[in-house]
C-alpha cells in the first residue's frame, strides 16, 4: 500500500510503497515538463540502490527495473508498478509546486482607498522630485542625495518604453550594494527581481513575460560575468533568444527556441574601476561617495540607530509610500517638444548612446510628473500623450551633468578621486612635487591600487615623473590643476546655454501669444 509522498524536505523527498522506501536525493526541477530526471535511492529490506536517470526516458526506466529486481531478488512487474506510481505522484507535486509560484508571482498588493489618494496626493506635490529625494532620505537612505534620486528615477523608468540602467562603481564596504538595496525596496516586490548570483544561460529560462517592465538588481556584477552577453542583449533589444536542444521522452534530441521579453532596467554593482564597454556604455554610471563627510554621516545614524533614536515606523510607512506612487504610474507615451533643440557636449565619449541616455532620463522624469501633466490626444492616432516641459529639462540637467561629466572624463571613477586628492594635497601644502609614499600615507591607499592608478595618469600624462630613482623613489608633478574644471565648466556651459536659450524662446511665443489675444479683443470691442 503507498503513502502519500513526503515532500517536508524539497531536497530529499521520500515515498513509501509497500515495502520499499524510495527517495529523491536533491528534489526535481520544476522548469522543463518535458523531463523528470532524478537521483532515486530504493531501499527494501535493508538493501539499497542508487540510480541517476530522466523517469520520461523508457530506455533509462527499463535499465533501472531489471537492475533492482536483479539486485533486490523481486520481479520486475512489482517495482515496475511501484515506479509508475512514484512517477505519478512526482508529476502530481511538480504541477502543485509550479501553480503555487505562479500565483506567488502573481500577487500584488491591491491599494486602499486611502493609500491611494495619498500617492496621488503626493505625486502632485510641487517640487516633487526635491520632496521625493527628501523621503529617500527618511526611508533610511544616509547621504548620496545625487545618486540615490538618480536612481530611483532610473528605476522608475522600468515602466517606460524606454527603460535606463545603472552601474554603481565603489571600494569594497562604501555601501555600493547597501544604496542599490534601500532604493530597491523603493519599488514595489512584484516589480523587481533581485539577484545575488546567476549562470550565462539564466536569463533566458525566465518565463516569456516575466521581466517585463521590471527592475533586476544585480548584487555583484563581477559574478555574473557569464551574463553579460544576454544583459547587454535585454538592454539593446529588450528580448533575448536562444536555440537549445532537449530530449524528448523516447530520448530523441530535438530543437526548442527560448524567447525572453522585456523591457527591463537592469542596475549593478562592481568594485572594478572599470568594466566592459559594452556593458558600461548602455548604462548610467554613478560612484559612490567615499568622502569622511560621507563616513560621518553613515556612522552617526548607525550610532543613533543602536541608541534606538531612529524612528523605524515612519521609515515604514515612508517606504509603502514610495512603492505606492510607483504603484499608481501609469503607462503613458511622453513627447519633449523640445527634444530637437537638446544637444550634449562634443566632449562626451560615445555622444550616440549617452544622448539617447539624456533624452531618456528627461522622459522618465515626465513621466514621473504625469499627474502634473494635461493629458493629450493624438489627433490622428488617439493616443493619449503627455508633454516635457523645461523645468523638467532643467531638472534632468542638474542631474545629469556629473554623469555627462564621468562620461567624458579619460579616467575611471576612482582614479579620478584619487588624482583630484593629490592635487588638492599638492595646493594645499605648497608643492612642486610629491611622492607616492607621503599619499599612500595620508590616503591609506593600497600599494596595488595606488601602482595602479599612477599608471593610468602618467598614460595619459597628467603627472610626470620629474626626480628619483628606482631604489630611493620617485617625485612627481602635476601637469595640469585646471583640467577637470574646465571640463567641467564646458559641459555646464553647453546645457545651461540651451535650456536658457529654450526659455528665451518660450517667453517670446507667450508674449507674442498674448499680443495676439490683447488685439483679438481689441478687434472684436469695434464690432
């Protein structure tokens, strides 16, 4: 007589019939209905065997039945019986098991009334995206109030067309994955997936819709570097595809195609100072502060935490806030009118990809102002349209102007930081020249790291080696302190030209708008 399959532990299911006791060792995969491949032990009065086979494959099952009737002394019609009942029962759990995923997958949190009306509310807040940056704060997000506002909207921006991506740069325990983290409980569960490790092939045996629109968070970019192929793929594409073989139940190879859709904003972390390019030019790349001010800040709220003196329900009720204005976003085409005016500075590096960036990033911030936006009607078409304006230009461009500036800098993140340490260091103690050891010493920077670094800027000639030698050291000088702000100032300069230009244009229509009425009713006071 068989008892009911004992699935307590998932990794070691066990199933009694009659006299035998046969068990799963390392559980059956749910994906590929196609298959039941297991370890199965047998055990029967003491005796035990052990086999690995797909229980679908004839062949396979057969091979299994005359070697435990020859080892266990029984005939093959008795374990035949008792393997096509296991076979049934194992099925009977998998399909369970599947329903209850997909229906964990699909819960999603219903809103009251009451939250409702206060998501809109604050959605149609002025200054919303200084308010929205303020409650960032009070979810528990400690300084970084560029980069934690930068990302939250690029993780808004999963429910546009047009979705954009994030790298966070950082040395290791700076709080990279910490701030990717507390904004990632920003977003709503069923919109997000969150990832800590995952094979080159993963990504593709995602059900067809279920990246749909979301965000993935990827802990540590430098372990998936086997999916970096198919992330560059969701990216570009938002869809990736590949052909596998499988094997049927007789054991004949044949060929499926896997298709996976997205859009997706993808956001990672990585203590390298640089990755791929492919990779790096698809995405918005931000560097962690790691400034004292910045370490002073992180570790009084850790203080105040211990002292119990951080109030952790209104961080709550701050975060179910957030998530519900990104429960209430709508899908909504954006159009900027004033798109065609828009120009990046000539010294951005690849200005194709970074300028679709920019335009992107200004959309994803009317979209995030829908609720302050009238709603418009394609004349031809009927679709329902909201309009950028310029304030939300000028906000994107504060925003965006330390991307642009990283994006046209030669040096990496870090290297960037260290230079512009040195150069402080050199100023404020009167220098000609300085060596590496008296900045690792006031640095505390690793010998590696430092070698690494000094490289990079003599490549590209931003210090020279002036005195020393090889034994004794070497003394270097600073070839140029003004570089970086220049850069600087021309990127400013270029958007700031713009957007000012584009509201000189805008006063001028307003004010000839409004000549126009004033001679209309001037006109029609004759008649």
């Amino acid at each position: 007589m068989a008892n009911n399959i004992n699935t307590h532990n998932p990794e070691h299911i066990t199933w009694k019939y009659e006299q035998f006791l046969f068990s799963i060792l390392g559980g059956i995969r749910l994906e590929g209905l196609d298959r039941l491949r297991v370890t199965i032990k047998v055990e029967f009065k003491g005796q035990a065997i052990r086999h690995n086979l797909d229980l679908y494959n004839d062949t396979q099952v057969e091979k299994l039945l005359r070697k435990t009737a020859e080892r266990l002394e029984i005939g093959t019609s008795y374990i035949s019986k008792a393997i096509a009942t296991l076979i049934n029962e194992l099925e009977n759990y998998r399909l369970e098991e599947i329903q209850k995923q997909a229906v964990k997958q699909e819960t999603k949190k219903m809103l009251t009334e009451q939250e409702k009306q206060a998501a809109l509310a604050f959605l149609k807040e002025p200054d919303l995206l200084e308010r929205t940056n303020e409650m960032i704060g009070k979810s528990g997000v400690i300084g970084e109030e560029l980069n934690r506002l930068l990302m939250y909207l690029i993780f808004t921006s999963r429910k546009t067309y047009r979705p954009l991506h994030i790298v966070s740069f950082g040395s290791s325990g700076v709080g990279k994955s910490h701030l990717q983290e507390k904004v990632g409980e920003l977003i709503p569960q069923e919109d997000k997936i969150e990832i800590t490790s995952l094979t080159g092939n993963a990504f593709y045996y995602f059900d067809k819709d279920e990246l749909g629109h979301k965000v993935v968070l990827i802990e540590d970019l430098d372990g998936v570097l086997a999916a970096l192929y198919p992330l560059r793929e969701l990216q570009s594409k938002q869809k990736i595809s590949k052909t596998v073989t499988i094997k049927d139940k007789k054991g004949n190879a044949k060929t499926i195609h896997l298709v996976v859709y997205g859009p997706v904003s993808i956001a990672g972390c990585t203590t390298q100072s640089r990755i791929y390019e492919d990779n790096a030019n698809r995405s918005f790349l931000i560097y962690i502060d790691e400034s004292e001010e910045q370490d002073e800040k992180v570790m009084h709220f850790q203080r105040l935490l211990s002292a119990g003196k951080i109030n952790l329900y209104e961080q709550k009720q701050t975060i179910e806030l957030l998530q519900n204005t990104q429960r209430v976003l709508q899908p909504v085409k954006v159009i900027n009118p004033y798109a065609e005016f828009l120009k990046i500075p000539k010294d951005v590096f690849k200005p194709r990809r970074t300028n679709a960036h920019y335009i992107a990033f200004i959309e994803a911030i009317t979209f995030y102002k829908q609720y302050q936006r009238e709603q418009k009607a394609d004349e031809e078409t009927g679709e329902i349209y909201i309009e950028t304006t310029l304030e939300d230009i000028a906000e994107a461009n504060t925003l965006m102007k330390h991307i642009l500036l990283r994006k046209s800098d030669e040096l990496s993140g870090a290297c960037r930081s260290y230079f512009e340490f040195i150069k402080q260091y050199v100023r404020t103690n009167n220098l000609k020249h300085f060596s590496n050891k008296e900045i690792r010493a006031v640095l505390k920077t690793e010998h590696s790291k430092q070698k690494k670094y000094m490289v990079e800027l003599q490549q590209y000639d931003y210090v020279r080696k002036k005195e020393g030698d090889k034994k004794k050291g070497y003394g270097y000088e600073v070839s140029s302190f003004e570089e970086y702000g220049q850069l600087q100032e021309r990127i400013n300069t270029v958007l700031d030209e713009i957007l000012l230009h584009l509201q000189e244009k805008e006063k001028q229509a307003a004010a000839i708008f409004a000549l126009a009425i004033k001679r209309t009713k001037k006109n029609q006071g004759k008649y």
